[in-house]
C-alpha cells in the first residue's frame, strides 16, 4: 500500500469514529479513490492522482463537518506527513 492511500486510510478511520460507517460511504464518493474492500480495510489511489485525491476526500468531509472535518483529516495524517517532502504533500493537509 503506498503512502497516500495509508494517508487516505487513516483519515477514513479517524472520520468513522466520529461518523460511523458513512465515513467509508462519503469516502467513495471522492474521485481519484476507491474503496476496494472495506471489510480488509483496502482502498486504492493512483499515485498520478494522489494529491487530488487527498484533498477531494478533506474537501469531502470539511464539507460534513465544517473546519472541524477538515483538522481531524490533518491529524489523522500528520505522523504520515512527517515522512514526506513538502512539495509532496497535499494543500489539505499542510
């Protein structure tokens, strides 16, 4: 699994302890992202689309809860960030 989709992951996660289930529904309507199998817990991202897709699924959940969707996102994946270039991670989550 790359990097951005254990990103995605882990966003997904911390939402559905808020949210509950539809947080993984919300989740798939992000374009660029795919919930594979949600029982294992696989998504899948396309690295040429990783960016955009990161930021479409904060954009989707800020949208849900305001600027409070959009920190929980950014905590959700700030250890994973931390490994990454800046020019590497997405706006969102800066």
């Amino acid at each position: 699994m790359s990097i951005y989709e254990n990103i995605a992951l882990r966003i997904i996660k911390e939402q559905e302890l808020l949210m509950g289930p539809i947080a993984w529904l919300e989740a798939g309507k992000v374009s660029g992202l795919k919930i594979v199998d949600r029982e294992k817990e696989v998504i899948s991202i396309e690295d040429s689309n990783a960016a955009t897709a990161l930021n479409g699924l904060t954009d989707r959940f800020e949208k849900l809860f305001g600027r409070t969707g959009r920190e929980v996102c950014k905590e959700a994946a700030a250890a994973l960030v931390a490994d990454l270039q800046p020019s590497q991670i997405p706006a969102n989550l800066l």
